[in-house]
C-alpha cells in the first residue's frame, strides 16, 4: 500500500522520502524549539509578576501550568535533536511569519478529541455526526480512507466504524507521537492556561488528562494506522484510496499545491470530504478561493458535487473561558468520476516534478555538408524521440524540488523561447500520461 519504505523514530512512524529526512528532522526540531523558547519567555513573566507580590495566585497558577508544558514540549525537542544535523539545521528556510508553522497547538487539541468534556464532546458530535449522517445516504466503496491533517486523532479514529482501514496522517511530528502515546496506552497530562477572559482563579490554569478508554482502543485492534507524511507527496500507491478526508485542514495549503496528490490517490468513484471553514492561513489571496469557486475546481477536474451544505458548530469551547468561536463549517463531498481509460492532471506555477524512472538517451554522429553534429534520442514508452535536445534540458531540471514556474525562469536562463509555455506545458502533460513523469 505504502509507496515510501517507513522509517520509526521513538515510536512514530515517518513516511517520507529518505532524502528529505534531514531537512524534515531540522525543520521540526527548530518549530519546537522556538516554540520552546516562547514558552519560557512566558513563564519568565509570569515568575516576574509572582516576584512583585500582587496578584500572587493567579501568576503562581500560570507558573506551574507553563512549568508541566514546558517539560511536555522539551521532551519533544529531546526526541528529535539526536536525529538533527547541523548541516541541515543551517540549510534551513522557515517563513517565521507563518503563526501556523512557529505554534504549537497539541495541547488545544488534546484537550477537545481525548479528555472527554462536556464542551469539545458536543462540537465532536455535532461534527462526526453530520459526517456519518450525510455519507450514509451515498453510496461508495468503504475499504480504506486517509484522514490528512489529522491532528492527534478523534474525528479519523472514530471512523474505524465504517471503513475497514483508516489512515490518519499529519507533517506534525509532535501530533502524531501524542498520538502514538494514546494508542499505547498511555495518559498525556497537561494545563490549559487562560491569561484572560476568566470568571474565577480556578479557571486560569486547568489541568487536564488525555486518554482514550481500553474498550475504544480494543474496537480498532489493526483498522487504524497513523503516520508522519507531507500531504504534498503522499506515500500511497495511485488510485489506491476510497476516501480522502480534510476536516479542517484545507484551508492550510492552497488547493492547487496538494490538489494532483489528492486526484492521484483517490480511485474512480472515490470521496473527497471537507469539513471547516475557508480561513486560510496563508498570504496569497489569489489561492484564497470561495467555497463556489472551490466546487467548481473539482467540478472542472472531473468530480461531482455529492454534498454542499453549512453545518454550524462551536470551535474548541473550553467551561473555562467566557469567550469561544462559533464556525459555520462549510461540508463538501465531491466524487471522482474519470472514465476508467483516461487519467486527468494539471499542471500549475507551483507544481513540481520528476522522472518516475531513469530515462535513457544516446547521440549519434551525423555528417551534412561534410560538417558532424550529433543528435539526441530519447527512448519514451510511445517510441523513440529524435531531436530531443530541448526535452533533455528540461528533463534534467525536474528534480523534484523546483516548481513549474522556476524551471521556466531556469530555461529562459538557459536561452530558451518561454513565450510558448503552452508547448512546455502540453510536452509535460503527455509525458505525465505515458507515466515518464510524476508529480511530486
């Protein structure tokens, strides 16, 4: 099932290319360790204002709270700093205006999917319910589905009713081993400090308890696997899913960046399920689509519009803050509905690409008007390509980690006439569909 050899570190399972394992390991251990760094920062404060002796409970509640997570979160950082090189570390490229990707949010959801309180318990319901309910009245095959962004868990793993196999996957290191602790066995403690909008001291820094109950860990027995991936390089054969789930996890990435992983998996016939708000959490707008324009991309690519509904839930209410959200969740449920004998791809500025398999070519002499040149074939799956200098050049710069629109730049570099994008573009879509290509 797996297309990527896995690799298990403290327990957790890492699906991703060997060759970006570095980079992944540095890149984790920095997040952690600069959310680390914030913590302190925090607990210094607090510690200050404990020192000026006003107010003395509340900032020795918040001491002790950030204390318990800040030894959470270092045990994190101790897990991953052995697997980190400095090589790598200092290779680093991290948008640190990005709030997604410098805070950790495990504790928040530790506490709404495995804690059990009244508050997250009704939002679970509301959510999973809603689901089950309108995917009740489809019809579709229920072999296996892969729950992206998965977080640490509780919406994914209550799925395990339904399909035979669920995968539930997340690029959060620190997710995915919480997880793994839960379905271990074991029991996760941790605060949840409000610094405001608090009713009394006992709610400034509740302590809480995550743990999933024997009898739910007894029920799924081998029906449930989680793993690290990057949703933008699956590690899943093609057409080899029934169901694709992103529950409040679209709107991380734009559509266009984790669209062809999606297609690519997904069989004839099979789901793909949103659930969440579009809130995006990236900068450019021109990905910011509205839910309209988000169906008629699917609509476009060949899928069908089975659900489009608003289903309206708290978000991540806690009895100990006056304050919470209220999401209008957008639900959409498209099918892929591609004729069994064609396969459809897109290729955008973003997208990147790189040979399946090794391609072979040779140069022979050729002598016209007594003066030798020689002239590249290109053995394809369609036949032999003659002339094939051009296609050579723009091969070698598919390596698999530059986007589409960069190779363009790197060609007209190189002296190319990009003005005829439409020809690159039209070259690479067929070389997609004779399988010399893949995107990544």
């Amino acid at each position: 099932m797996f297309t990527k050899k896995p690799i298990i570190h403290n327990e957790v399972q890492i699906l991703i290319d060997e060759s970006e394992l570095e980079s992944y390991y540095a890149e984790s251990y920095f997040l952690y360790k600069s959310h680390l760094k914030y913590l302190i920062r925090k607990l210094n404060t607090f510690k200050l204002g404990l020192a000026q002796g006003k107010r003395e409970k509340y900032f020795q509640l918040l001491t002790d709270s950030y204390i318990r997570n800040i030894h959470n979160v270092n045990n994190i950082v101790s897990v991953l700093e052995p697997k980190v090189t400095l090589e790598a570390y200092e290779n680093l490229q991290i948008n640190t205006t990005d709030n997604t990707q410098t805070t950790l949010k495990d504790f928040i959801y530790l506490r709404r999917d495995w804690c059990f309180k009244s508050e997250p318990e009704q939002q679970l319901k509301t959510t999973i319910d809603s689901l089950k309910i309108e995917l009740s009245k489809i019809e579709f095959e229920t072999g296996n589905a892969l729950f992206i962004g998965c977080g640490v868990g509780r919406i994914a793993f209550e799925f395990t009713d339904i399909y035979s196999k669920v995968y539930a996957t997340d690029k959060s290191f620190s997710m995915i081993w919480h997880l793994q602790k839960l379905l271990n066995g074991k029991t996760i403690d941790f605060y949840s400090p409000h610094e405001k909008n608090v009713k009394t001291l006992q709610n400034v820094a509740p302590r809480y308890s995550a743990k999933i109950p024997k009898d739910k860990l007894n029920n799924i027995l081998d029906k449930f696997e989680v793993f690290v991936s990057d949703v933008l390089d699956l590690p899943f054969k093609d057409n080899s899913l029934n169901s694709v789930f992103s529950i409040y996890f679209t709107d991380v990435i734009a559509l266009k960046l984790w669209f062809n992983q999606i297609n690519q998996k997904l069989k004839n016939k099979g789901l793909f399920v949103h659930f969440g708000p579009l809130d995006y959490f990236f900068s450019n707008e021109q990905e910011m689509y509205t839910a309209e324009e988000f169906k008629q991309f699917f609509e476009n690519n060949g899928y069908k519009t089975l659900i489009d509904k608003t289903i309206e839930t708290t978000h991540l209410e806690d009895s100990n803050s006056i304050s919470y959200k209220v999401y209008r969740n957008w639900f959409f449920v498209a099918q892929k509905n591609i004729s069994s004998n064609s396969t459809t791809f897109e290729i955008f500025d973003e997208t990147i690409l790189k040979l399946r398999t090794p391609v072979s070519y040779k140069r022979e002499g050729i002598l016209d008007d007594g003066e030798k040149e020689l002239e590249a074939t290109l053995n394809l799956p369609n036949g032999t390509f003659t002339g094939a200098d051009a296609v050579i050049q723009i091969l070698k710069l598919l390596d698999g980690k530059t986007p589409y629109i960069e190779v363009l730049s790197k060609l007209q570099s190189n002296g190319f006439d990009v003005n005829d994008t439409k020809g690159i573009h039209d070259l690479l879509l067929d070389l997609l569909k004779q399988n010399v290509l893949k995107i990544c």
